[in-house]
C-alpha cells in the first residue's frame, strides 16, 4: 500500500511528498504500540492456539523468531499516542502533566521489555530439543555462527528475565494512576504482586535442569529438581490465592467489587499456558531416559538407571501438582465463585433506578463471558497436560 501511493506520488511529480511518506513509514515502524502488538500477539497465539506440545511447535515455527537477536531497536522507540485527544476542563494540576507522560512511556517500555524476554526465553526453551527441520537452516546458523548454543541463550535470557523483573518489582510497590485524560496502566503491578514472573522463572529453571540431567546420565542428580519442585508449589499456592480472591471483597466494613481479580485470573491462565509449554519441552527432553528405564538387562550401571528413574518419578510428580494448579485455577473461575448478584453489594443509594440495574446487568454479563472465556483455556491446557503423560499411565476411556 505504501508503494503504491510511493509511485502515484512520483507519477503525479509530487517528489517532495515521498519523504513525508517515508518518515511516516519510519515513524509506524519504531512505534512502542507497534512493538507491543507484535509480542502480545505472539503471546496470544502461544496460548490460545496450543493444544499440544506439536501445535506449539507449529505455531512457534510460524513465528520465526531467533531468541539470541534481540530485534527491538530500544533506542528509537517513541510513543505514538495521542494524550490530547480526549479534552478536559478540569483544574491545570488536575490535568496530565509531562513527567506523567514520559513516566507512562517508560512504564510502557518496561512491559514490553518484559513481554519481550518472555517470549524469547519460552522460543529458546522450545528450541533446546531437536529442531524442527523447517526452522533448523536458519536458527543453527544463528546459534553455530555466532558460538553461542541455545542453551546458553536460554541462561542469558533467565538471567535477564530474572534481573528484570526483580526491578519491577523493587519499583512498582504500588499501581500507578493516571487522569481520565491520560493512559491506561500497565500490568506490570498485578504481574509482580500475583508472583507469575517467579513462577516463570522457576519453570524456566526447571527446563534447565532437565537439559543438563539428561545430557549427562552418569552425574544425574534430582534434588536440584526437588527443590524446585517445592518452590513451584508455594508460587502456585500464592497465584491461586490471588486469583481466589473473589469479585466481592470485604473492605472498609463492607463489601465491595474487585475488578483486578479479572486481572489476575487472566495472568494465572497466562503463566499456566507458559507453564505447560516449557513441561512439554521437559517431557521431550526426558523421552530418551524412558527406554533405559524399561529395560531388565541393560549395559547400563545399575546407579544411572535407578536416577533416571527417579528423575522421571520427579517429572511426573511435577505433572501431578500442574494438572492440580489447573483445577484449583478451574474452580476459582467457576460460575459460583464469581457471583456477582447485586444483593451482595451494599451500594450508599437503593438501586431502585431501572438505568443502574440494566448497567449492572451489562457488566455482569460481561465479566460472566470473560470467564467463559477463562475457563475454556483452561480446560484447553489440562488437555495439553495430560497429553504428556506417558502412554502407559493414562486412563483408558
């Protein structure tokens, strides 16, 4: 499209146009909104079109995406919001200020620095298993012509993402707000005070360790694993109970409505979806100890097979509580737990109004299909866990 009107532009001898047109092609380009879309949409289709760890395969393909390059040119970033479209007539110190909106444009770009190591540490953990043939041309030149492995990316990644959001987390003690002429906030406070970024970080560690026990069966040791194991649990105890919440809190004497718990439920379903790809890049990596473990009279020491099996025993363990943090996530997001019946408020005037019930109802019914909509995910995610349990220990139907 762009081309196109390039060239009516030079067949018409408005020269003097194309430059315009080529500092707004510029302009598109290093746009911080664009950048976000982008991710986000990756994201998105990492959860929403994953079924099985070969979906994710497939959708990651298509992405094509190299975790070692970082593509976002951090420094030409700007911000193409239009903050002045909305007028006010309130009180100058009651208006945006400058150092609100440069506040916003950082807040902005940590988030999508944020989103950005997730998707490329989730690319590289995928990536750790042997590459798909379509995607290997270009990412083994990457990975062998730069001397780095991926593993190694993986690590350096970790170590980004962790340092990151350990800033945000130092930095945002509480959210911040902005005038009804200003922007939106980030999510960044719900994402550090609901522990999803820890919990991240611990399945990435978890992948890790699965790589380097299996790339050396005859130093395997499994209770780097166990601990991991635990420190998982707490992290998804402290999600659901975020997400538990509930629409109706008490507060100040009475109830009130919560809307972040919408919020959190969203970000729990996000870390879940994480959660199951980099299981299923573990399970992949496992599949080579499962055959020494079936086997009576093996050439193998009797040692190694024992804490290959005892790392799987692990593995499986891991499952378990997954599948558990689904359903426990699963009835937070129920029907009954997120009732949002009008009689439970106990608003300062008598909703008698026929306006402030049909207004009420809109909102119920729109966070009753959000849920809906949660809940599908779910379920879609407790699919891809049981699809990587092993043959012999799935239930018949």
């Amino acid at each position: 499209m762009m081309m196109m009107m390039m060239m009516k532009l030079t067949y018409y001898k408005n020269i003097n146009l194309v430059y315009e047109f080529v500092q707004f092609r510029q302009r598109l380009n290093d746009s911080l909104q664009f950048a976000l879309l982008n991710v986000e949409k990756n994201i998105c289709d990492l959860i929403l079109e994953t079924s099985n760890h070969q979906s994710a395969e497939k959708v990651l393909t298509s992405m094509d995406i190299d975790p070692i390059i970082d593509e976002c040119k951090w420094e030409d970033l700007r911000d193409n919001r239009d903050l002045d479209v909305m007028l006010t007539w309130d009180p100058p110190h009651s208006c945006l200020t400058h150092e609100q909106r440069h506040l916003s444009f950082t807040e902005q770009k940590q988030w999508l620095r944020l989103r950005n190591l997730t998707v490329r540490a989730l690319t590289a953990a995928m990536l750790l298993p042997a590459l798909p043939l379509s995607h290997e041309s270009t990412t083994s030149q990457a990975v062998n012509g730069g001397g780095t492995n991926m593993c190694d990316a993986l690590l350096s990644l970790h170590d980004q993402l962790k340092q990151h959001v350990e800033e945000l987390e130092t930095e945002h003690t509480c959210e911040r707000r902005y005038s009804l002429q200003g922007p939106f906030c980030t999510l960044i406070y719900p994402f550090v005070t609901g522990r999803h970024g820890a919990l991240l970080l611990q399945f990435l560690r978890v992948v890790q360790c699965c790589f380097f026990l299996q790339d050396d069966t005859g130093k395997l040791e499994t209770s780097d694993l166990q601990m991991l194991t635990l420190e998982i649990d707490e992290s998804m105890k402290l999600v659901i109970g975020r997400v538990s919440e509930g629409i109706i809190v008490e507060g100040n004497g009475q109830q009130q409505f919560s809307a972040s718990t919408l919020t959190q439920a969203v970000l729990a379903v996000e870390t879940l979806s994480h959660g199951c790809l980099l299981l299923g890049v573990c399970d992949k990596l496992l599949q080579p100890l499962r055959p020494v473990t079936g086997r009576k009279k093996s050439k193998k020491k009797e040692e190694t097979v024992q804490q290959a099996t005892q790392l799987l025993s692990e593995f499986s363990s891991l499952l378990v509580r997954m599948e558990t943090f689904a359903q426990e996530l699963l009835n937070a997001v129920s029907a009954d737990a997120i009732s949002m019946e009008m009689q439970q408020l106990n608003l300062k005037t008598t909703p008698s109004s026929d306006m402030i019930e049909d207004v009420w109802k809109k909102a119920q019914f729109s966070y009753s299909l959000s849920y809906k909509q949660i809940r599908d995910v779910i379920e879609t995610k407790r699919k891809y866990l049981a699809s990587l349990k092993p043959q012999s220990s799935k239930q018949p139907h």
